[in-house]
C-alpha cells in the first residue's frame, strides 16, 4: 500500500486548531483513496519558544529531509520578538529544503465571497508562483551604528540566474499543465511580474525569463510591473492565468488575491522543490485574537492538504478534497471564509469530511 511520512507542525494560535481539520481531512481522503500515512508531529513555535528558548536544530531540518511532505499550520506570537520563530521555522523550511517554489492558487469558488462587483468565479483561477529562496528575503544585510542618530539599516535583494531561471520554468511548465487541463482554445498566458523600471538589476528576471520562453512558444507571455499588477488584479483579474514574481512581490500580491478568493482564511500554498521533500501551509497567520475559540476558517489549511496531496502524486484524493470544498462553498452553507462565518472551525472540517463520504 502506497504510505507516506508527513511531518506536522502545529505550531501557534489558531494553527493547531486548523491543522487539526487538516489532518481530519486527510484522514477521509486516506482511507477513501486507499493510501497510508505516519504523522510526526514537532513542537516548534512561538509558545515552545518562550517555554524552552529552542528554535528549530539543525538536526531537525536534516530530518526534515527525509520526509515525504511537512503540514504547517501557522506561526507567530505576540510575545515573542517579531519574525524570529517565523525566521527559523518557516523560512527555516523554505531555505533548508531549498523549497525554491512558493505555488499560490487563487481561485475563487463561489459567487457570494467574491469582493469584486460585477467579477466571479469565471474571472478569477490564477495561479501565483513566487520565487521563495531568494529576493528581499535572502537575510543578508543588517545594521550598522544601531540605535545611534547615524543608525544605517540594510536590507539586500538578492536575484540569481540560477534562482530566476528555475522559477520561470516551473512557471512556464505549470502554464502549459493548465492549458492542457482547461482544454480550450485559449493559449497559456504567464505574466513576469517585477519592478525593472524603477529597480533596474530587476532585469536578469525579464532576461532569465525571456531565455526560458523560447522552449515554450506555446505560452504567451506577458509583463507587468507590480504595482499596475495589483491595480489588474482588482481591474480585471480575468486577464491572469500563471503569475511568476520575485519573493517579496509574491508575498504582498498574494494577500490581495486571498481577499479576491474570498479571504485569508481560505488561501493555500506550496513550498516545493519538486522531487524533494515540500511543505504545505494555509498563508495566513497564526491570529492570536481568534486563537482558542474555535472560529478560524480551516479552509486554508484543508487546502493546503490538498495541495500536498497532489504533489505527492495522490491526485484523485487531491481532487477529491477540492471538490469537496468547492462543493461546500457553492452550496452557500458557507456565509463567508473567515472567523465570522458564524460556522465553528471543528465543525467546517466535519462538513467537508460529509461531502468527502457522501460523493
Ligand atoms: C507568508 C508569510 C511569511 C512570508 C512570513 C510569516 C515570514 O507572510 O508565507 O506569506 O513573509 O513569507
Ligand atoms: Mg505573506
């Protein structure tokens, strides 16, 4: 029987509340679906920081390696100095494993959690890849003469061919992948989306992106800068199709198209190498005043189960649970996917796991 080890972190506020539906989830498809898996769960968070002071070993990451996906559910906590746990854990991740893909779908399921007027569910199924190793997140940089009234604070963009290149193929293979599945006529579009007028070494992006076009001549391909690529996205986000965007940029564009989904509760992602061990997170955060009440939308979180599911080559169960989903939203049982829905977190999980057992 096909098994897979799956790592689980938890981690703080209402991450262990979501991961739990998550696993719930998981749980149904594996046994519909006929697979089996082995949990192992780590503790690492902002709450065991500030009761232990460990971050995450370097052992760990190692160990990491050896799994076949990790579940995260989300990190961050007010007591703790920002970004340090966030540092260790998630990019901990994201550097260790070389998970050098951020995939961010942004799909908008049902009519009635679409904020735009006039737009719905035809207009907005695009897909987000964001580089996710390099850019403004590469760490290096610092500060000189802090606290002095001479303070200097540097933070470096960092953008290597090597890191450009492999983003916009992974891109450009997705866009063919997606224009294979849609079946129509249209064409595959890829959208490069920087800042190259204003930062211009932005420019090894249009050129490692231009150098991989030329395998894909069955993509069209396109350009935007990122600030008019938000003013699209609200625009006329039908015009998009497969967006391939420097870390910091995927970072901020993504958080505009959750709320074109229907809000953060809902959005999912994949941090991927492929071929090697990825990890899986809804993309928001750990929202300490909706942590313990059983009312954050687990949507996200069962998403991202989906989305590793797939990866992992299980893809009728990955199907399976969007459809579920899906299903749950166009019924309108769902009022809205975030912490006000009035629907309880435990019980949203149990209504996908009822559409995963009746279908
Ligand atoms: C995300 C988050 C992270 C990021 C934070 C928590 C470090 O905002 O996954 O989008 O900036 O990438
Ligand atoms: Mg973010």
């Amino acid at each position: 029987m096909r098994s897979y080890d799956i790592g689980v972190i938890p981690g703080d506020g209402i991450g262990p509340e979501v991961a739990r539906e998550g696993n719930k989830v998981l749980e149904t498809v594996a046994a519909i679906e006929g697979f089996q898996y082995k949990l192992v769960e780590y503790p690492y968070s902002g709450e065991y920081y500030l009761k232990t002071k460990e971050l995450v070993p370097e052992s760990v990451i190692d160990e990491w390696r050896t799994l076949d996906a990790v579940l995260l559910g989300a990190i961050g906590h007010p007591d703790v100095e920002p970004g340090l746990v966030e540092r260790s854990v998630i990019l901990g991740l994201r550097f260790g494993l070389d998970l050098y893909i951020n995939l961010r779908p942004i799909k908008l399921y049902a009519e009635h959690l679409c904020p735009l007027k006039d737009k719905g569910p035809a207009d907005i199924d695009f897909v987000v890849v964001r580089e996710n190793t390099e850019g403004l997140y590469s760490q290096i940089g610092g500060h000189l003469k802090k606290g002095t009234p001479d303070e200097v604070a540097l933070v470096n963009g960092v953008y290597t061919w090597k890191g450009c290149e492999r983003a916009s193929r992974y891109a450009f293979e997705l866009a063919v992948r997606r224009g294979k599945e849609r079946g129509e006529n249209t064409r595959p579009r890829l959208t490069l989306v920087d800042k190259a007028n204003a930062l211009r070494p932005h420019d090894i992006w249009t050129r490692a992106y231009e150098h991989v076009a030329q395998d894909f001549p069955e993509v069209e391909t396109d350009h935007a800068y990122v600030d008019a690529c938000c003013m699209w996205m609200i625009k006329n986000p039908e015009w998009f199709d497969v967006i391939v965007t420097t870390n910091m940029f995927g970072d901020i564009i993504t958080d505009l198209g959750a709320m074109l989904q229907g809000g953060m509760g809902i959005a999912a992602s994949g941090n991927i190498h492929p071929g090697k061990t990825s990890m899986f997170e809804p993309i928001h955060g750990s929202a300490p005043k909706h942590a313990g009440k059983n009312v954050a939308c687990p949507l996200g979180a069962i998403g991202a189960v989906a989305m590793m599911l797939d990866f992992l080559g299980e893809t009728g169960a990955a199907a399976r649970t969007e459809a579920a989903v899906s299903g749950l939203l166009k019924s309108g049982a769902v009022p809205s996917a975030d912490a006000r829905s009035g629907i309880a977190t435990s019980e949203m999980g149990d209504m996908v796991v009822a559409r995963l057992e009746a279908a």
